[in-house]
C-alpha cells in the first residue's frame, strides 16, 4: 500500500482500512505472544500502514479545515 493509493481512497474508506489493519495488529501480536507467528516482517508492515494511513487522514483533515 501506497501513499498515492491511500490519497484517492475517502476518509471513510480510510478509516475501514485502518480498522481492518489495527485487527490484523492485533491478530499478529497474539500469534507472536504464542509463538506461532512465521511471518515477523509482516508486523513491521502493518505498522507502517497504519502510520501511513494515519498520516494522509491528517493531511486531507487539514485541507478541509483550510477551505
């Protein structure tokens, strides 16, 4: 996921997104905690989209407030 992607998508379809993400978070932290997780890199992943997604919420939330 894109920066560019996250820009054409709403608010709204953003915030599902970001949901969806904090679940998956969620979900990779309790297979961590349990040892079954195999895929480490995918909690970096997530991360960072939930911080990419927060960031262009941010952005578009300051557009809206200068108009």
């Amino acid at each position: 996921m894109n920066a560019t992607e996250l820009q054409a998508k709403t608010p709204d379809q953003l915030r599902d997104s970001l949901v969806a993400l904090k679940k998956e978070a969620f979900n990779l932290r309790f297979q961590q905690a349990t040892g079954q997780l195999e895929n480490t890199a995918r909690m970096r992943a997530v991360r960072r989209d939930v911080a990419r997604i927060k960031t262009v919420l941010n952005q578009k939330a300051a557009v809206a407030a200068a108009n």
